[in-house]
C-alpha cells in the first residue's frame, strides 16, 4: 500500500527486491502496477488481496491524505489482517489517519533526496521480514486462542481492538474464529449478540478500556490470559 506521489519507487523497489531475492519461491507480492486485471473491478481485486495476504504499508509524507491508501489499511483492520506500518514520513503530517495505529511500526531511513529516491537492500531485507514475522505471529496466536477457548462464544482480534473492531462482525465460536479472525462487517446491528471481544496480552490500560466500552457495552474487551482467568 503506497501513495504513488511520494511513495510508488519505493513500493517498486520492495516488489522487484523481494522477487528477485524469492526468485518466483517465496512470498508473493500484489502490487498495483503489476497485479490488477483491466477491465475488472478494482476493489474486488484489492480486498481479495488483502483478505488473503498481509499488507504493508508505505507511510510517506502523502500516504495519509489518499482515500485509497485509507481504504486499504481500514479493510485489512476490518479483516484482521496482519499489517506492518514502514514509516518514511520527513515532513508536517497535518492528520495522521487513526487506523494506522495498534501495529507494527518500522522507522525507515530514506535517501537524503526524499523518500522515493530508494531503500537499500538491507532496508528492504529488514521490512520482509518483519511482515513475514508479524502473519506467522498472527496465525499461531489466532490457533493458540482458539484452543485455549474452545467451546466459548468469542472474537478473537489479532492485535488491541479499536473502534473498527467494535462495530463490525459478530461474534462466533473460538474454533470458527481462527479461521475467520472477523465476521460479516455488514451484519445488522440488532444482529450482533453480547460477545467477548479477545486480543493478545498485555491487556489494555484502564482508561483505554473504559473509553471503548462506551462505545459498545455489550462487548467485553478481555485479553486473553483474562479470558482464560
């Protein structure tokens, strides 16, 4: 995910690094300038690509302002997809938008010439792998939870839940929701069952806590040693 004013060198330079170093074997990339199909529907494509895969996000000085780049990170969120956040901002970010929080994050050091002048090769080694190891954490804990609560009506969220989180998806049998780490988005309200809402430990600050229940007071946010308590 990038913003093509600052952002599409960069993005290409990760795609071709990646497959020259994978050689066709590792993981693949969906890149926009490769990937989609003319003719068919450009959002289909995208969030069939985020719904089966991980993103990662070039966040550069213009990132926060596309609609698209919003689009695709709030889809992933909404699909509990794992996201890696490589940071190359250099400049007077007016609004940063809020749903770039709650994971990873990678301070990249850009060319002294700006942000599309190229990453090395050890710079882009280094956000490979961090995407690679955030999917592999967010499959085993999605396992690990699912076994620990088997039988429990839950929805287990792969990193601290936010406010996307609370108003999409109902909940599901902890079995199912490894599976399915979020349920149909589009489900009516009246449709959504008092549920526990679990995320990986450390449990949230109180504050935090308290501040999302109001949102929704029917949804119990518990990490998952609470869970398990």
């Amino acid at each position: 995910s990038h913003a093509k004013r600052d952002g599409a060198e960069t993005a290409q330079r990760i795609v071709e690094t990646i497959g020259r170093v994978n050689e066709g074997l590792g993981p693949r990339c969906f890149f926009d300038a490769n990937s989609l199909v003319p003719g068919e529907d450009y959002p289909a494509q995208f969030e069939a690509a985020i719904g089966s895969g991980s993103l990662l996000a070039v966040v550069t000085d213009a990132y926060h302002a596309r609609p698209w780049c919003r689009w695709e990170l709030l889809t992933a969120k909404r699909l509990g997809r794992p996201i890696v956040i490589a940071d190359l901002t250099a400049g007077r970010i007016e609004r940063t938008y809020p749903y770039a929080g709650n994971v990873p994050t990678l301070c990249v050091a850009g060319d002294e010439n700006g942000p599309d002048a190229g990453l090395s090769d050890a710079e882009v080694e280094r956000l490979t792998l961090a995407l690679l190891t955030e999917a592999l954490r967010v499959e085993l804990w999605q396992a690990q939870a699912a076994e620990q609560l088997a039988g429990r009506t839950v929805r287990l969220l792969p990193r601290p839940p936010e406010l996307v989180d609370l108003v999409a998806g109902r909940a599901q049998p902890a079995a199912d929701a490894a599976a399915h780490a979020d349920a149909d988005a589009n489900a009516p309200a009246d449709a959504v069952a008092p549920a526990w809402i679990v995320y990986p430990d450390p449990p949230l600050s109180t504050e935090e806590t308290e501040l999302l229940q109001r949102a929704t007071p029917h949804q119990l946010l518990l990490s998952l040693s609470q869970a398990r308590a």
